[in-house]
C-alpha cells in the first residue's frame, strides 16, 4: 500500500477516533454549567417507585439525542414492568416507606470507566451494592440496565415483604 494511502487512513481513523470522544462527557471546568438533568419519578401499582434521570452533557447533540433515545427506552421497559409518570412518586424519599424505592442515574461520569458514561440502578434496602453499567454507548446498555433494575427490584420486594 502506497505511503500516501497509509497516511490518509490513519488520518480518518483519527479523525473518527476524536469526533467520539467528543460525543461523551469532556471533563472541561465549563461542562458542570453546561449539563441538564432531565428526571422522572415513577409509580406501580403498588406504589414502589422509581427515580429515574439522565444528564445531556450538551457539547454534542447527536450524543444528547442518544442520551435521550436510552432514557426513552429505559423507561418504555419500565412502563412494561407496570410503572407509569406519576408526580406523587415524588413524595416521601426523606422518610421511611412500606413501598420499594429505586433510582436510575444514567450517563453518570465515573473515573473507573475512563471518561466513558454509564448508568447507576440501586434500590434501598437490598443489602447488596448498586449495580453499576458501564458503556452507555453499548448495544446492550438498555437491556442491561432493565436487568440489573429487575435483580435489585427482585431482592428489594422480598426483604420488604420479609419485614
């Protein structure tokens, strides 16, 4: 392969290469101004409830429409699961509950995951650590955020029923 060639396509693979870590969280001291916190509060029908939020980092629209298309889904999984919008859910997070309460950060920032985004599912009083989902850009990140909520929903259900 001629020099020239070579040179070229190590240029668009560089190029392709800063473009996607541009589309993540760049840690920048304007980026914390700069994000939105979307969020909703959710409800069943038997009253367990969950905290769902995502962040647009804002310094990439096609990555903050990903952002939103994961967040969209994740909470069309959640409706299949018997959770609906419900401001109400809003209520009581600061008091003790007879009801399962779970929360869903996504695209959250962690040093481990190395500039990449992920997502945090954690229901109180499982007894086990939050479920931490690195990648948000992975095919699976949705499925595997509705598992890990589904795990942690589980074992809260039954330690709450054991009281």
């Amino acid at each position: 392969m001629p020099t020239a060639i070579r040179y070229a396509i190590c240029g668009l693979v560089a190029l392709a290469a800063a473009s996607t870590a541009v589309a993540q969280y760049k840690d920048t001291p304007d980026q914390a101004a700069r994000k939105l916190n979307p969020y909703v509060y959710m409800k069943d029908g038997a009253g367990d409830k969950v905290f769902l939020e995502t962040q647009f980092w804002r310094n990439d629209p096609a990555y903050d429409q990903k952002a939103l298309t994961r967040i969209s889904e994740v909470m069309s999984g959640l409706e299949k699961r018997g959770f609906k919008g419900d401001v109400s859910a809003a209520n009581g997070w600061d008091k003790p509950e007879k009801v399962v309460r779970c929360r869903i950060n996504m695209e959250v920032v962690n040093k481990r995951w190395r500039g990449k985004t992920g997502t945090i599912v954690n229901c109180e009083n499982t007894g086990i650590s939050e479920a931490e989902i690195a990648g948000s850009e992975e095919p699976k990140h949705v499925s595997e955020v509705l598992d890990a909520f589904d795990k942690q929903f589980k074992l809260a259900k039954e330690k709450l029923a054991a009281k």
